[in-house]
C-alpha cells in the first residue's frame, strides 16, 4: 500500500515484510525517509524520523521487555536524550 513514483514507494505507504517487521510511513526512493513507525517481529518498535532507511532525527525506541530510548538519532546511532532550553 502506499505511492510510487519512477516504479519505486514514494509518499507514505504501508508494508508487511516476509520476515513478519512492519513499516508505516513516508518514503523516497524507495527508502525510508521522514516520519515513520517500524515494528519488528523481535517486538522492536521504532516511532520517529528515518533518513536512508536509518533511524535519524527525534525518535522513540521500544524493545519489548527492556529499556526504551528517546532522543535522538543520527544515521541509526543513538546519540543521546533530547535536550531542550
């Protein structure tokens, strides 16, 4: 579900990998890219920015069972808690 554009997703969509990860969000050339939620079938759920596929910007993780991460990322590192002031 979702748009395309030049045969790839493009604008916001919805899928359902085999390996059961589900994404829901915007994307550009088929990549990830802006506002998005990603659940994983490890029971990982990653709800913020994505650039390149990679978790980037302001974003919330989730592992079921552990700790949860807010903050920010940059090309799919953590690099620490949002600081505001």
């Amino acid at each position: 579900m979702g748009g395309w554009k030049g045969g790839k997703r493009h604008g916001k969509g919805r899928v359902r990998h085999a390996n059961g990860d589900v994404y829901v969000g915007e994307y550009v050339a088929d990549e990830k890219c802006g506002h998005g939620v990603l659940e994983t079938a490890r029971g990982v759920r990653y709800e913020g920015g994505f650039y390149a596929g990679l978790y980037h910007g302001q974003g919330t993780f989730t592992q079921k069972g552990k700790a949860t991460l807010v903050g920010e990322w940059k090309h799919g590192v953590y690099v620490g808690p949002t600081i505001k002031g």
